[in-house]
C-alpha cells in the first residue's frame, strides 16, 4: 500500500469533516431514492483499538507508513500487517441494532467494534450519492474502499457524507469504527441513568440524487400565527433565480418562489382554510416540493403552539399536557427500539394511559417515532443529552452539545408533534452552567422560534417548601422541574405537609415524579417496592401537584421499566429502573390505572 494512497488518505479525513458541516443534514431522506445497507455487518471487537493505532499508538488513518487499519479494502490490504484480523471470518449482528444485546459477552461492553459492510452498486453518471447514518453511539470514524470520509461524535443524532466520487461499480467496502466509550467531556458526560447501548444504532442508506437537490427545507405556521405558512427551501447546487414549486393540493396551494445567490428561497404563504393539527385531530398534509429536476413529497401538520401567563395555547386554546416520559429501549426484546413495529407498541401504551404529549428523554429519539407522533396525535418534548454534571467551562464540550442541539432542530423542524425544544435535565447550579445553558437557549430560539424552549429545572427544599427559583427559568418559555416526593422524599402520605414556592409566573410542567414497584410484588402502601406504594404514590402526587395554580402538565417517571446499570439492588431491580408504569413483561401496574383516572379528568376539564 503507497504512502501516495494515505496522504490521499489524510486529506479526504480533513475535508470530510468539513464538507459534512457545511453541507449539513439531507432532509426528509426517507422520501429519497435510496438502497438500505441495513442488515447483516461483520464485526470485530476491537478494546485495544488496534485497528485504528499502530504499536507506537499512531492512528493509522495518519499514518506515514503506509500500513492500514482493519478499515482498509480486504483486497488490498498487505497480508503482512494485522494477520490477527479477518472480516471475512469475523461473526455478524444486525444492523440496526445495538451491540449489548445481541451478544452474551457484550452486554456491558464499552469500548471499540469495527463493523464492515458489502454492497454492489452500479453507480449513474450525473448523479449525487449521499451516505446516511441515522446514528451511531457514540463516535464514529467512517470509511469507504479504504478511504476515510470522515467522522462523528453524538450517539443519537444523524450525519452524511457525500460519496459520489468515492464509489465503484461492483463490490464496495463500508467500514464503520463505532466508540460508546462514556468521557468526562463528551455529551452526555460519564455519568447518566440509562443503558449506554453501543453499535450502528439506527438506518444506514445510501440516497441518489440529482446534481442539483432540494437539501433542506422549512415549512411550519409562523409563530403564532394560523394565517401564514412561513419557511424556506435550500436547493443545493441551484443558480441564482432557479424556480422552487411548494404544492399542498388538498389545501388548494401552489406557489413558485426563486433562490437567491445561497440556494436559498424563503417561503410566506398567506392561508385562509387550514385544518389546524391537534392530538384530537391529527391532520397532515401531503406537501409537494420541487426545483429543477429534483421532487420530494412530505406529509406535514399545520399548528401554532405559545405561552400566555400561566397557559399553553395549542392552536390558541389552553391544552393541559397529559404526558409520560418514555426511553428509546424495547422492554420486551432486549435493545433499543429496532423498527416500527416497536415503537407503535409505545406509542400506543401513552394512548392507551391517555396521554396526548410524550417526552422523549434524554436525547434524540428515533425520527420515525417523531413522524409517528404526527400520525398518532401525541405532543413531544424532544431532549438532548445535556445530563447531570457537564464539563461547563469546556469550549469543545459546549459546542458538541450546541451541534446535537441543531441536529435535532433540523431534522424534526416539520414535525406538528413536536412543541417543545428541551435543553438538558437535572443540572447542578452554578454560574459556568448557567451560561452554557443560556447560550443553549439562545441557540434554539435562533433556529426556530415557533416552538417552545425549556428543560428540567433544578429544585430544592426548605423545611415543608419546594422551592423552584432556579435562574436558568428566565430564559425559558416554561417551569418545567422533577420531583420524587413519596420516593426520595417524604412518604407518600406526608405530601399534602408541603408547599410549592416557585418563582416564575409561567405555566408548570412536571417533566419527572414516580416511584419503583416490581410488577407482581405485592403488599401493603406502605411497603416499598410493591404495586401499592407505587399507586398511593400517585394517590397522594397528584392532589399534591394539583395545588400549582400554573400546572399544565406532567411527564411522570416513566412508561416502561428500562435498564440500567445505576440500578442494582439484586431482588427489586437487577439492572432495571423500576419506576415504570408498565414492566418490562408489558404487565401494567396499579398505579397506571391512578394516573388514567387522572387523565380523563383532565381531558374533560380541558375540553
């Protein structure tokens, strides 16, 4: 193998990176001529990372010796060098899918996998082919034919490259190093309450477009207003004065608009009959877009979501949020949410409890989930993983969490499900945080400010007072805070004792509160852990929480029972978080039928 070849090398790892960020996300990819490269992968376990470095601990990838890592053509390769390594020989596992459950010995595994993919293409002249990871936990180097296109870092958010001078006719060779290695630095840090599944964790594919395509585009009512359909559509590779069509037939609009200089043409269409999205009417419009010879179609809802005083107007009514909190995770098959099958299954739970709102904690779910939602009719908070205790005085760590923050604002920006915008959870005070997290404020209301920003406050106790005056609710729209009164706190029984002393005059949303209960387990209320503490904990929250002349919402802890490794008493948990209202067998406990009685009080309250 020729140094030649790795300069060569060298340089695609600089300018991949850089064109990814500049080129940004592909919207709407599903909607795109693509082939899947989903399926069976290669892997090799890989703790000591020899793949990547040599015995001096040099990356290969930046090497000058011209020896290759176990990313490099099989075919090509020196069989001199790595002969302790063989794709070929290696065992597969699915792709999607995280690593921790799909082998015994890697069930708590952090470290490094190198998975490997071949696929045959015949690649058309005049095209664009786009690479699309929909995400990969929690670094990802990539590469193609031996070639480094360049790499990744957030576990849960998407990334592309753009590989149209890279492939080649016949068999090509896709080689992904994937990290889950938790950092003191990293988004999230060391720290977290969930399993930190590992692997190729979402849809690879690999999309065809024109020289010229629609990249990326915007189409949403303008804040607080049900008159005008405001956004934009980014055409990349368009002149200056290129026509951009918007077609919504069913709603009677057709619109042509010219890009400027940047590809960009801003869109401002005046609508007068439009049926508004709600949970209780979830319309979507199938919304037709194209310039020059590229076409794409999405089906999107039209609402308007704001604060008033101490109210939440969807579509300009008070709405009362009756959510729950829900984990990317199957209960019922070990691992993350494979398909969506899966996640219909906890979609419809929320629906089955009630609930017309859904917080996807404590990062980016999947975005079939969010389109789900738009389907089904349930609100969503979307979170990133700004969790516990950041590196807040660290530059590199600010800006990683302010990208996964733009990630997910520009894929699920048409989604009518989503309101609410969540900058972090749970994060200790201090003044390096409050800054960090008021530029993540900043941030979102400079990306999109149609929707609501907030994030779970920190809250703290005075004798009988829960106090919330955390200074990081000035810059949001909402006093959204966990409270475990009855679990971590108090008794159940003692929480009418306690009052509420929160600062601001917005509208309050519960984004945790709950307690552990091993389905099955029964005893009297007050024995913890049985099914009936649980349900006189709600018995008792929910009164408790209703004495909040502002409350207008709730996402209790949470849905399902999940896994994880902070939680390992042997008998009660045994690496399950049992705070779930259902078990991880789909068994519902009594204390969903508490907070489902609750709901349909509220939903005829709020009619």
């Amino acid at each position: 193998m020729s140094l030649a070849r790795y300069i060569i090398g060298f340089v695609l790892i600089i300018t991949g990176i850089t064109a990814s960020a500049r080129q940004g996300q592909l919207q709407n990819v599903y909607a795109r001529k693509h082939i899947s490269l989903n399926g069976r992968w290669n892997y090799i376990i890989d703790p000591y990372e020899m793949g990547y470095y040599d015995y001096r601990h040099e990356p290969f990838d930046q090497s000058k010796s011209g020896k290759g890592g176990f990313y490099d053509d099989r075919k090509q390769l020196d069989k001199a060098d790595l002969v302790e390594y063989n794709f070929d020989l290696s065992p597969t596992m699915n792709i999607p899918g995280d690593w921790n459950s799909q082998a015994e010995k890697l069930e708590l595994y952090e470290g490094t996998i190198w998975f490997r993919k071949l696929f045959n293409i015949t690649p058309v002249a005049g095209k664009k082919y786009i690479l699309y990871f929909g995400a990969v936990n929690y670094e990802a180097h990539v590469y193609l034919n031996g070639k480094k296109l360049g790499w990744h870092k957030g576990g849960f958010t998407p990334f592309q490259f753009d590989v149209s001078d890279k492939l080649k006719a016949g068999e090509n060779v896709l080689v992904v190093k994937a990290d889950n290695t938790r950092k003191l630095d990293e988004i999230p840090t060391i720290n977290t309450d969930w399993w930190n599944y590992g692997g190729i964790t979402r849809d690879v594919l690999l999309a065809e477009l024109p020289q010229s395509y629609i990249a990326d585009y915007k189409l949403q009512l303008a804040k607080g207003d049900a008159t005008h359909i405001a956004g934009f559509v980014r055409v990349e590779g368009a002149q200056a004065g290129t026509p951009v069509s918007v077609n919504i037939p069913e709603a009677g609009i057709k619109i042509t608009v010219k890009t400027d200089a940047g590809g960009n043409a801003a869109i401002n269409i005046p609508v007068k009959k439009l049926t508004l999205w709600s949970p209780e009417n979830p319309k979507l419009y199938q919304v037709e877009i194209s310039a020059n010879t590229d076409k794409v179609a999405d089906k999107i809802g039209f609402r308007t979501i704001e604060v008033r005083g101490q109210d939440i107007l969807l579509n300009g009514k008070s709405v009362f949020l009756r959510g729950i909190s829900m984990h990317d995770e199957n209960p019922l098959i070990p691992g993350r949410l494979r398909s969506a099958g899966d996640m219909r299954m906890m979609l419809n739970w929320a629906k089955e409890l009630g609930c017309n709102y859904v917080r996807l904690a404590h990062y980016p779910h999947n975005e079939q989930v969010i389109r789900l939602a738009d389907e089904m009719g349930l609100l969503v908070w979307a979170e990133v993983p700004v969790y516990w205790t950041i590196s807040w005085e660290n530059p590199a760590t600010y800006q990683n969490a302010e990208k996964q923050l733009t990630d997910l604002i520009e894929r699920d920006k048409n989604r009518s499900s989503v309101i609410i915008w969540s900058i972090g959870n749970e994060t200790p005070l201090s003044e390096p945080r409050f800054k960090f997290m008021s530029s993540l404020a900043a941030k979102v209301r400079e990306l999109d400010n149609t929707r609501l920003v907030s994030a779970a406050l920190e809250v703290h106790r005075k004798g009988f007072d829960v106090i919330v005056d955390d200074p990081l609710g000035e810059k949001l729209d909402l006093v959204s805070f966990n409270q475990y009164g009855g679990w971590y706190w108090a008794l159940p029984k003692e929480l009418p004792k306690y009052k509420f002393q929160i600062k601001y005059n917005k509208p309050v949303v519960i984004t945790e509160v709950g307690g552990g209960a091993l389905a099955g387990y029964h005893a009297d209320e007050d024995t913890r852990w049985s099914e009936e503490y649980q349900e006189s904990l709600y018995k008792y929250q929910l009164p408790f929480m209703s004495t909040m002349s502002g409350l207008r919402g709730m996402t209790p802890w949470i849905l399902v029972d999940f896994r994880s490794p902070r939680r390992q008493h042997s008998y009660f948990q045994d690496f399950w978080n049992r705070k779930g209202l259902i078990s991880e067998a789909g068994e519902k406990k009594k204390a969903f039928f508490v907070l489902k009685d609750f709901y349909q009080e509220m939903e005829q309250k709020y009619k």
